[in-house]
C-alpha cells in the first residue's frame, strides 16, 4: 500500500508562457492541489498568461513581463526576498527563464532531463525529471511531480471562466446548431495556413449544418487574415476577431462544437474546455503537441513534412523536432480538412442538417 509523502511547505512553479503551455501546467497544479491541500503554490508567469489563469485557486501568481528584463529579474528578487521554497519546478528551458530562476530562492531545483535542456539549463536546475522521449508535453510537465514522490494520474483542468465570460459567450454563440470556431493563426507564423483555404472548409461546413464563427487576437496580422477568410468565403460567418478577452476565449471554445486552428494557444484551451479540435500538422507533431485529450480529428502532415524537408521519416527524428519551413503547411489540403470535418460531423448525426 502507497503512502503519500510528506508535504512541502511551498512550492515555485516557473513557467512563463506560452497560453498552450500554460495550459499544460494547470494539471500538475491540480495533482499538486489533490494531495497536499495545504502547500503553497506560487506560480512565476507571463503576464499574458497570468490574465488566462487569473482565479486559479490556491496558487499565487507572480507575474514577469518578458519585456522588462534585468529589471524585471531584480524586482522578482525583490519581491521574494526573505522567502525560500522548498522546491522550485523550473519548466520552460529558455536562456530569460533560466536566467529568471536564479531569483527564486528554492532548496531543491528541479528542471528537465538533459536531453531537452538548453540555453545552459542545467547550471540553474539540481535535480531532474526522468527523460521519456515520445511522451505528449502535457505528461512531460506533469512528471515534475515525480522527484516529490507523486504520480500525476489524472489530467484535470477546470480552467477558471467566471459566469459574466461564459454569459458573454453564450449570447453570440447561440441556437442548437454546431458551431465551427476557426482561429486561424499561430504565435509561429510558419504554422498558419492559407485563408483561402479556411474559407473553403468553413464553406463546407456551412452545407453540413455547421455556422462559422472566426476568433482571433488584435494584432494585424489576424485581423489581415480574418479579413481574407471572410473575403474568400460564399457563406456568411461571426466575426468576432479581436473582440474578446482572455477570459472570454475559453469561454467562446468550450461553446463550440468543433475549433480548426493550426498548433496554437486557442487549440489546447479549446482541449482544456472540453471541445474537439481539427488540428492542422504538418510543421509540429500532434503526438506531441496536438490537443492532448483527442485527435480523431486532426490532420496530420508531420511525417510527409518530415520526408519533403529533412528528407528522413518522422519515425527517424528526435523527439519534438519542429519542422517550421516556409511553405510547410501547404502539405495539409483542403481535402484533408474536409475529410477530418466530415468525421466530426458524423459523430454529431452530420450536425444541424442530420
């Protein structure tokens, strides 16, 4: 019989960003959570992504904007002074997050096997999770449990969406129809895929019974691509680009019945929320890094992406190489998408129009 061990008194969890990973984080949050009620959790992150996670119970989140730098490092320092973890997870392996460590006072230091160590990520880290290559990056971010004795054995996330953000998605979310949620751009440009291609699925799914909504951040480049979606398009769709929070996104991905989006944030929160997500691959593995609960519905090009620019198979590349290549996302067509659609749609009596 299994005991559990001792608690620690507190607990620092560094990872900074990015939303999609933030969002792997929240079940070892959990796990931590379920078995020690008392720890205090303290959480150093983006700021971005502390807006997201804003409500997270029982964690305190000290927020580091990326753009501040030395100074932002000395300020952690400050704020912290006199505090001294017991142990400090350090989860993202990039030189301003190691540097970052170093503010954080924590007696056991524990970071990354070697094999994914980087940017000298080992001069900050004195213990290290077990290296397990072909593993999800949800389950590699819940091993950090491990060297404290624990086990993450169920993935839960409860994001925190209060009711103002689910009544606010629910008023344009509307009906008993389906609705297909397109976000259609990546934080990695080279991840996207063309508007003219959007438009063609989100038209199929029109005739299946689906209704289109199209979601996005404010900047100009998916407000541009938005705009070549809906010009592209023969049926209308809700354009609600640029018109909501980070609250309200999830809020807006739980409501949809399906979201395509190439590898992105709103893919692992839509997943989080509980929705199916059409994954676009071909410069990521979604073995890796697809929606981490389902991809019956993905389109998966890694391998022929693989084979056309590396010139090896996927099977033949070390674990989590990216393959971002201009041009990469092309390998997915249409047809594939549609393809992926029309599987959803039969899991739903083909939608509206069953």
């Amino acid at each position: 019989m299994s005991t559990t061990p001792p608690a620690p008194a507190s607990i620092c969890l560094l990872r900074l960003s990015a939303l999609g990973d933030v969002t792997h984080v929240v079940p070892l949050v959990r796990t931590l959570r379920r078995t020690w009620p008392q720890v205090r959790l303290t959480w150093v992150i983006g700021s971005g992504e502390a807006k997201l996670l804003d409500g997270l119970e029982g964690v305190e989140l000290l927020v580091y904007d990326k753009r501040s730098g030395l100074r932002g490092m000395r300020a952690l320092r400050t704020v912290l002074a006199g505090r001294r973890f017991d142990a400090l997870l350090q989860m993202q392996v990039a030189l301003r997050a190691n540097l970052l460590s170093a503010a954080i006072p924590a007696r056991r230091r524990i970071g990354y096997d070697r094999a994914r160590s980087r940017d000298l990520h080992g001069l900050f880290v004195n213990e290290r999770i077990a290296d397990r290559p072909g593993i999800h990056v949800l389950d590699a971010i819940g091993s950090f449990c491990e060297p404290l004795g624990l086990k993450q054995e169920r993935v839960e996330w409860n994001l925190p969406v209060p009711d103002a953000a689910r009544a606010w998605a629910a008023e344009r979310l509307d009906g008993d129809a389906p609705w297909l949620l397109v976000s259609p751009c990546s934080s990695h440009a080279v991840r996207n895929w063309r508007a003219e291609r959007y438009a063609a699925v989100a038209g199929h799914a029109a005739t299946l019974g689906y209704r289109v909504v199209l979601c996005g951040g404010r900047s100009e480049l998916e407000r541009r691509t938005g705009d070549a979606i809906l010009a592209a398009m023969k049926t209308p769709a809700l354009d609600l680009i640029g018109r909501d929070t980070l609250k309200q996104l999830p809020a807006l991905l739980e409501r949809a019945s399906l979201v395509m989006t190439p590898d992105s944030g709103p893919m692992h929160i839509a997943n989080a929320m509980g929705s199916k997500v059409l994954g676009l691959h071909a410069a990521s593995n979604p073995a890796r890094s697809g929606p981490y609960s389902d991809r019956r519905f993905c389109v998966d090009r890694y391998d022929d992406a693989a084979r056309t620019y590396l010139r090896r198979p996927a099977a033949a590349l070390p674990w989590g190489t990216k393959i971002e290549k201009p041009g990469v996302m092309d390998l997915v067509t249409v047809d594939d998408a549609v393809a992926a659609l029309e599987r959803h749609a039969a899991t739903i009596g083909s939608a509206a129009g069953a």
